[in-house]
C-alpha cells in the first residue's frame, strides 16, 4: 500500500471546499486534522458574484456554529420583472448582499481558527490514480492522498482530470457594479432586489439583477444577467446585446466600467458526481439551474460529502458509489430537484408560471 500524505485533499477554499472540511470536523476531527485544503489564490481572493447570500445559508453556518460577520446590504423586497409588469415579494431579511471576497474569507478564517490546514497559491494541476488512492500534482510538488475532494469551482481542475463525456450543463452570467447614491437609489432606499425576466422573450433563459451592495463604504449596484442555458440545443442569446439593453433601459450604460463574465455548473442528478477515491462538490458538482444561485448549496454540498467522507474512512471503502443517491435523498438534492424542475418549466417559455413559482422556490427553506 502507498503511504500517504494526506487521507483528504480538497482542491479550493470557497464554500464548498470549507465547509467540506468544517463539516468534517464537526464529525471527525481527527480526519480533518488528517485533510489538506489546496487553494489557487489566496484570500481574499476575487470571485465574481451577486452576493446574494440565502437566509438558509446563514441557517446551515450557523448550525456549525458559524456567522459570517461582514459588510452586508439585508434585501426585505424582491421585485420581479416581467411583460411590463411587477410582482413583489416581500419578506424579511430575504437575504443579504456580500462581497464575495470578503465572505470567503471570513468563512476560510473560521475554519482556519479551527485548524484546517491550507495552502494558498498552490493551485491543483492534475491528478493520477493510484491503486488504492490519488497522486495529486501542484506547481510545488505532489501529494498521495486516499480521498480528493473537488471544490474547485465552475471550471474545476479536478472534473477536467476525470475526463467526463457528458454534456456541459453551464449556464453563463456577466456582472458589473454601477455607482449607486444609497439615499436616493431605489435599491437601497428600499431594500429590494430585483430579478427582471423581461430578456426571456427574447431568448433568455435568465434575467437581468440589480442587487444593492457596499465595497469599502460605498453604495454600488451589482447588476449582472444569468443565461442558464438550460436547453442547450436552443440558439444561445446574444448576451451582451441583451445585457446592455438592459443597462441602457436603467440609463446606467456608460457608467458599467468593466464587464466580467464566469460561467456556473448546474445540477443534473444524471451527471458524475464522484468517482472512485473523488468526489465533487459546488459548482464543480452542480448548483442551481433556475436562479443560479449557488453559495448555499456549496455550503449544503460540505454536509453531504463530509458524511461520505467519515463513512468511506469507518468502512475502508472508497468507492463512492452511492454518493449521487446520498445527494439525492438529502434536503440539499431535494431543494436543487426543485429547482431544476422550475428551470424545466420556466425556460420552456412558461414564464407565466414562473411569476408565481419562482419566489416560492426561492423562499422554501431546505436545511
Ligand atoms: C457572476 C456570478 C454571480 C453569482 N451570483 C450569486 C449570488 O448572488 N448568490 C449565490 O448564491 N450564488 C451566486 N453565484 C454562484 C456562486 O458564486 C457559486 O455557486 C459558488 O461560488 C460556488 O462555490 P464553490 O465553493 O463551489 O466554488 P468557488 O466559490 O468558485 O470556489 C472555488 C475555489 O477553488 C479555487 N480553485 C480553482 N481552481 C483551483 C485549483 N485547480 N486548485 C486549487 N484551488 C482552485 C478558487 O480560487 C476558489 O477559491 C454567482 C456566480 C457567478 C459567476
């Protein structure tokens, strides 16, 4: 047998590579005493997003006894968009809004103040299997480790290495942020967000937001357009067309400096979600497909896989063959089923349907 390094390497400290390992620790410290978490960049470190962050996130930090105390916009009002028409939804503290670096940061903070174990600017390369394990490879130098856990995002080193022949399933979003007057801004002054469905008709299988938030104490609105691309085989909208519509339609075109674009993996419960000693978690699994909203469910897939972890290691079997079912039976599996059902309905060109439906989705609870 190899000797190991390691017994657990996860490839990224976002949410779900954290909570992966603070999960275990709360099952197993001595496993995760045993896991080494492998971080590209370090924090705090970029990361495109909204920032919206769930209620029901804070809900499953919380329950590893977890707060994330950061700048936050708390969001009371969501106003939806749709054939000239708006549809409210109203309830407090909906969610907050975050930047992201400063979240994932706090977050990696927390668990590093428990002990996990991380090494920053060392990004995962590639992997090989080995008989009874995986031989990791960074730029530094490489590592055996019985299990690897991949959290390394949308476009994961760690499901490229796995050399999967399945469709892509990933949905594209472009973001901005536009200087925003917090006193008159309808955003702030409100507390809403809004999803704006209007692009559907033009081919969007999406919408446009505007989410207030705060960056080094100034107001700005986070305004970006998500495309699920759910139906894969449909003509692609011309997003950037469409998004700039769409500033234009706000009068806030020129103020849009930069544009940013990342894609985001959504969840099928057909696709490869492990392998023999890997498993994925996150964007690198799949979130979710109707919202693209997916920093719970990375939080929520750290529950799921910590449980395989401790199993596989208690029964020295590291096949992983049921983790999909376990996915599946959990609230986590259930909550992205539902959405994955209303992407379904939805971006068939129901929208009618999707007016009542999508803030009930958005509001049920899973954890
Ligand atoms: C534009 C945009 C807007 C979004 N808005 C929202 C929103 O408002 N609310 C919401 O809930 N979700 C939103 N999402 C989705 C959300 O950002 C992701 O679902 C979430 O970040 C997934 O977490 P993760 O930990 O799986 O991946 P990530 O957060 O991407 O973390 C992956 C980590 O792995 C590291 N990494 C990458 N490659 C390697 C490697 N080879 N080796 C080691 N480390 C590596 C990265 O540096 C990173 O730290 C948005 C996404 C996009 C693109």
């Amino acid at each position: 047998m190899a000797a190991f390094d390691y017994d657990v390497i996860i490839a990224g400290s976002g949410p779900a590579g954290v909570s992966t390992w603070l999960h275990l620790n709360k099952l197993n410290p001595e496993l995760a005493a045993r896991t080494l978490v492998l971080e590209k960049a370090s924090h705090p470190r970029p990361k495109l997003c909204g920032g919206g962050v769930m209620r029901f996130a804070d809900t499953l930090l919380g329950l590893l006894r977890v707060r994330i105390k950061v700048t936050s916009v708390p969001v009371h009002n969501a106003e939806f968009r749709y054939h000239g028409r708006r549809f409210y939804w109203r309830q407090k503290n909906f969610f907050r809004v975050v930047r992201r670096h400063e979240f994932d940061s706090a977050l990696a903070a927390a668990a590093l103040q428990r002990g996990m174990r991380l090494h920053e600017q060392e990004a995962l390369s590639h992997f090989e299997y080995l008989e009874d394990g995986i031989q990791v490879y960074t730029a530094r130098r490489c590592y055996r480790t019985r299990v690897l856990v991949g959290a390394d995002g949308a476009n994961s080193a760690v499901r490229a290495s796995m050399k999967l022949r399945e469709p892509h399933r990933v949905a594209r979003l472009i973001e901005i942020l536009t200087p925003a007057d917090p006193v008159s801004s309808y955003e702030f002054a409100t507390n809403t967000a809004v999803f704006d469905f209007t692009a559907v008709d033009k081919g969007l299988q999406g919408y446009i937001w505007d989410f207030p938030c705060l960056e080094n104490g100034a107001a700005y609105i986070n305004r970006g357009i998500y495309d699920s691309r759910y139906y894969p085989t449909r003509e692609h909208a011309d997003l950037k067309k469409l998004f700039r519509a769409g500033l234009e339609a706000r009068q806030v075109y020129g103020e849009a400096k930069k544009w940013q674009g990342h894609p985001e993996r959504w969840f099928d419960p057909y696709a490869t979600v492990s392998q023999p000693h890997i498993l994925l978690v996150g964007d690198a699994a799949g979130v979710d497909p109707l919202a693209g909203e997916g920093i719970s469910f990375a939080l929520g897939y750290g529950a799921v896989a910590a449980e395989e972890l401790v199993e596989a290691f208690d029964k020295q079997n590291f096949r992983f063959a049921h983790y999909r079912e376990h996915i599946l039976a959990h609230p986590l599996g259930k909550a992205l089923q539902q959405r994955r059902l209303m992407a379904r309905l939805c971006y068939r060109g129901w929208p009618r349907v999707l007016t009542t439906m999508f803030f009930i989705v958005m509001g049920l609870r899973w954890p």
